[in-house]
C-alpha cells in the first residue's frame, strides 16, 4: 500500500537518489545524456530544498516525490521501478491541491511521460522555449493549467 505524506528531513537521501535514478529517462530523447548531474553536484539543489515536498512511501521507503513552490510544480519524480502504478499521478494531484489556480510547470520537449500526465492533470503547453541543461542545449516547454 502506497503511504502519501509531507516530505521530512530523514527523506532527503531517498529523494536525491529517485532523482538520480529517474533523471536519464527525462533527458532521454530530450536532451544530451551527458547533461545529467547528481542532484547533490547540480545548482538547483538549494530549489529542491526550498521547495514544499511531498513523498510517496511503501513500506517506510520513499518511492516517489513532488516539489512545490508557489505556482510552481517544480519536482516530480518516481522510482523507475515503480513507473506506470498511478504514483505520478497522486503525487500530481497533491502538487496540485496545494498550488490551487494557476498551477505551471516546466518540461523538456520529448519526456513523452512526464507531457501525458501533466495533460492528463488539466495542463496546456504554453510557450516552447531554448533552455541550457548543465550546458547541453534543450528545448523546454511550459505548461499551464487554467
């Protein structure tokens, strides 16, 4: 049975490493692989920190995490092993719950997952744009729901 809950301090290693883990999938057709960077080593780190989090627990074990930071869905990130359970999708909805109208996001074009169930959620590509990931060139697109 999946647990969801308000992320605390104990569950900062389990994040950095679901990020870790589901971070190749997102720059997989998005962007060049070499562009990843631990968590830990990357500049958005002190984001991911300011962020109000949210985490997904079987059995204790964080599975799965959300990042919210006003208007901003900054963070959500699940487990590879536990991709296609409906995780994302919960962890969206509590995201979502918190953010209230006006909820946006950012995505990199070709993280066909990561598209679809922002979509599924109410969300709407607003703007395309030329971004940098850890200086690999992207496009990334932000979403909106209204």
């Amino acid at each position: 049975m999946v647990i969801y809950r308000e992320y605390e301090d104990r569950d900062w290693k389990a994040i950095c490493q679901i990020h870790d883990l589901a971070r190749p999938d997102e720059l997989r057709g998005s962007c060049d692989p070499r562009a990843f960077v631990p968590i830990e080593q990357d500049k958005e780190m002190e984001e991911l920190k300011a962020c109000r989090k949210f985490v997904a627990c079987v059995d204790e074990q964080v599975i799965g995490f959300v990042g919210v930071d006003d208007k901003y869905l900054a963070w959500l990130y699940i487990d590879p092993s536990q991709y296609g359970k409906g995780i994302g999708r919960e962890l969206l909805r509590i995201g979502l719950y918190e953010i209230g109208e006006g909820a946006w996001t950012i995505v990199l074009d070709g993280n066909q997952r990561a598209i679809k169930l922002y979509e599924s959620g109410g969300f709407q590509e607003v703007k395309r744009f030329t971004g940098d990931n850890a200086g690999y060139p992207c496009t990334c697109l932000r979403l909106e729901r209204k």
